[in-house]
C-alpha cells in the first residue's frame, strides 16, 4: 500500500456489539483511493456489519470512521451519502411494482416548479448508463426485471447519488457467469475513473481476480490483510476459516442404482401471455439413485420453471403435457406436501422467500416441514423438547452463528441463513435431495462441508438434482451434467466430459 496516502475508507478501533455476542471487535481498514478492496470471512465474522456502520445503517459502540481523512460521525445512511458513501445490500432494497426510474429517483427526485423534473431526471441517468455500460428499461416494473438488471439498477442509484465510495455486498450471489462477467467490467470502470470500491464476496476466484487488496475478518477481528498479488486463494481460505480448507473436494465414481429417484417425462408449460413461447418444452430427465445430476444454464431459461412443476404439479400453472415421478411414485396431481413426505428434501433457490420465516425464531425455521416428523410430534403435538434439542445440535454441526435459536431467522447474515436451510433438509435423512443453488452466498467452509454431505447423500443412496449458476460446482460434484437452453435440455454430459468453456458455449445456445 502506498504510503503516505489519505485513506478513501478508515475504520479505528471500531466496535460493534449485537446482544451477546461481540460482531465487531477493534476493527481497524483502510482503503486505498481508486482501488477494489475485497473484504472477505467467514459467514457472521462482521464484514457485513462493519460495512453497515460504514453506511449508516448501524452505529457503532465505539471507534471512528474517516473519510478522505475527515472524521465522520452520522446517523443514518443520508449522512453517508452526503459524504458520498453508497451500498448495493445482498438482498437488493427495490420497490417491485414500481419502475426502475421510480426506484432510482426516490428520496432523491429532481423539481421544477414544484413537480418532480422526470424528463431532467431521466437524460441525466440515460448518460450514466451509456458511460458506464448499464442499459436499463426504466419503465418496467421491477418485479419483472431479471436479477441483473436489478443490480445495475441499485448501481445507478448510488452513482445518481455521486457515490464515490461504492460498497457492494456478496454483489454475484444472484448472478449467473454472464452477469458477473459484466459486473466486474462495470467495476474496473468505475475505478479507473477515480471510484473506490468495497467488495465483500466469499468467492476466491473472484478477490483473486479483480481486486487489488484484501482485509480478512474472522470472529469479529480482523486477522489478515494483503496485497492481492502476493497471496493464494488457500492462504485466504486458511486467514478466513482459521485452519486448511479442501478447496476441491475429492468426489469419487458414483455408483448409480437402478431404480429411478426422479422421473419426468415431456414436461410442458406454456409462458405467461397470449402467444408466450413455452416456458418448459417437451423436457424429460432421469436420476437414479446414487447419482448427482446437474442442470445448468444461464438463469431464465426453464431452471425455475422445472423446480416449480416438480415440487408444486398441482399449482404449476399452464401444464400442457408431462408426468412427474419420484421414486416410482407418480405425483403429477400431488400436493407438495405429500410429495415431501416421500422422504424428498429441497435447498430452496429463494431462501428468503422459500426457506424461511424471516419474522420468526430460528427453531421455528428449523422445523418448518419437519413438525409432521414422529421425533417432534406425537398426536398433533410438538415435542417443544425434541424439536429444541435437534436444532441445537444442528445449530452445532453446521456452525449456524450465533446459535442463539430464539433470533429472528431474518437477522442472520445471508450465509447462516443458507446452513440453516441446509441443516433442515438434511434433517429428513433424504432418499430424494434437489439442492438449488445450495451454496449461495456461503463462506469457503461452509461450500467445503455442504459439498461433503451433498456427496454423503448420494453415497448413502439418495437421488440428488443439482441446480446451479456456479460452473465450478456443477462441474466439481455433478455425475451427469444437463445443460438447460430456453426451456428445453440440449445438451448431456458424463462427469470428466465437457469443458467449462464448452459448458458455457452450450448455455449460450451454441
């Protein structure tokens, strides 16, 4: 680091305490102007909450923040801005039903005689999007933009907002490689013109890849920080988790059973909207058990869709043809709720929306489908006992942080949120396990040992679709590989079989 400079970013001895437990201990970061600072640990280690401090969102118990060497003290992000500090969250803050110029120009629209200047508001974000490379629909409701197009949107708010300081928080856990690609070609432009950037990601490749720095945080403490260039990513992974992390499991052959775990047979559905193209067409797909098969595809073309048919048949809307089966049992006109009952476990894709009770102790997420479960009911009674007791040990096993089972599942970071939902499914001791984006948003450690109890799943005999955007796992774990384009399968492949760069050509459609 050049010595001498002004920081862009300083935290001194910067503390944070979240009921008992101690998220933020003594953090000290600086940051290089004009750089990509990558802000990396473990799920729960702080990052997350020290950046929201940085932003306002959070004050902190003790220390101090400088900007551009001023000492800054604020109380809600509207002093952060004005100090020209903007922050993309994980979870994007965007009003759905309205347009993305609406979402943009909230609590920052432009006036003239009174009335919001739109035409003004508009040609002035119409050039940042051209100079900055994010075209944008500005009258489409958000809820009907794809997760890309969102994120350039909360990009464009910042920088409509002169941001010169730009945090972005786990910015590729949505995006598929195209998109992530685009993103970070987006961010070596922002930076060569002077933008400084804070990326906290748990994806190695991509810190080795784009930034220029690197602060570590684990347990609440800062525990490492170096020049990209003069590290590993397993020097990182060691820095993160406190001990070697296997950054590529070893997956030995599988060895398939005969009897299917999954059938599905010309599955169609019609698009949404008079004379739409078929959102599913004619797909049909096998997995036996003792196998892993993988579905890629570049998100939009069916993924949803197909997770969507098999797990609710009786709710899909617009089936024109298909059956669906698990384990020789065909549940095409069965209720979800049946269909688990089968023994089938689902990492949701959406764990937000999907997976949790975000309003709701985490004991209560935990036993979400499980309270049918002989072990935590008896005659339509909980065994509050049992149930606790489970969860506690879960909690233990998947090192869901903080343990504490009476917090709202919505106040966990991202990360633990994901090893809950993991903690539950595997829970049931699946013969069936369809894991979507089982990693999303995961720290190393934790990608390691979902990884291994996926493999024990299958090694055990389960039958497990796997559906990711992530190339390095579909390649790493997959048995099979199905490649998804436009609703149809177009391509299959054994373990060992295809590149990654031929993988993504035919997610492209080559």
């Amino acid at each position: 680091m050049a010595e001498g400079f002004t920081a862009a970013v300083e935290l001194r001895e910067l503390s944070r305490r979240c009921g008992n437990v101690a998220a933020n201990a003594g953090i000290n970061l600086r940051v290089e102007p004009g750089t990509i600072h990558g802000v990396i640990g473990e799920n729960g280690a702080g990052k997350s909450t020290a950046m929201k401090i940085l932003y306002g969102v959070m004050q902190p118990d003790s220390g101090d923040i400088f900007i551009d060497g001023k000492k800054c003290v604020w109380t809600s992000p509207t002093d952060a801005i004005a100090m020209g500090v903007g922050m993309v969250h994980q979870h994007f803050m965007l009003a759905g039903p309205y347009s993305a110029l609406d979402n943009i120009l909230l609590g920052a629209e432009p006036r003239r005689w009174g009335m919001i200047d739109r035409k003004r508001a508009r040609a002035r974000l119409e050039a940042l999007a051209s100079q900055y490379g994010l075209p944008v629909d500005w009258d489409r409701p958000i809820e009907e933009l794809p997760v890309g197009i969102q994120q350039r949107i909360e990009i464009l708010k910042l920088l409509y907002r002169e941001a010169r300081i730009l945090i972005l928080d786990e910015p590729t856990a949505v995006l598929t490689p195209q998109e992530t690609n685009d993103l970070f070609c987006n961010l070596k432009k922002l930076r060569s013109e002077g933008k400084t950037i804070l990326l906290i990601t748990h994806k190695l490749r991509e810190v080795m890849a784009f930034t220029d720095r690197v602060t570590v945080f684990r347990a609440g403490k800062v525990t490492g920080e170096v020049q990209t260039a003069q590290t590993t990513p397993q020097e990182l992974a060691s820095l993160m988790v406190g001990r070697k992390v296997v950054l590529n499991i070893n997956v030995s052959p599988a060895s398939p059973r005969p009897e299917p775990a999954i059938e599905i047979a010309g599955l169609s559905l019609a698009g949404e909207g008079a004379g739409s193209r078929h959102s599913l067409s004619n797909v049909s797909l096998r997995v036996n058990r003792g196998e892993i098969v993988g579905i890629a595809g570049v998100e939009g073309n069916g993924q949803s869709e197909l997770l969507q048919a098999m797990l609710h048949p009786r709710d899909a809307r617009c089936r024109t043809s298909g059956t669906v089966q698990f384990l020789n049992e065909d549940v095409t006109a069965w209720e979800a709720l049946k269909i688990r009952d089968l023994g089938v476990a689902v990492i949701p894709q959406d764990r937000q929306h999907e997976g949790l009770l975000l309003e709701r102790p985490v004991s209560e997420s935990f036993l979400l489908g499980l309270q049918r479960n002989p072990a935590f009911s008896r005659w339509g009674l909980l065994n509050s006992g049992n149930w606790q007791a489970a969860a506690t040990r879960a909690m233990k096993e998947y090192d869901v942080r903080p343990g504490d089972l009476t917090m709202p599942a919505g106040r966990l970071s991202g990360g633990n949120q994901q090893k809950l939902i993991v903690a539950r499914e595997f829970q049931r001791q699946p013969r069936v396990l369809i894991a979507a984006q089982p990693t999303r948003g995961v720290d190393v450690g934790a990608i390691e040992f979902i990884h291994e109890r996926i493999v024990r799943a299958r090694d055990e005999g389960a039958g497990v679709l796997l559906v990711s955007f992530e190339l390095d796992e579909i390649l790493a774990l997959s048995d099979r590989i199905l490649v998804m384009y436009e609703g149809r399968i177009v391509a299959e492949f054994n373990r060992g079989g295809v590149s990654e760069r031929e993988l993504g050509l035919k997610m492209a459609g080559s």
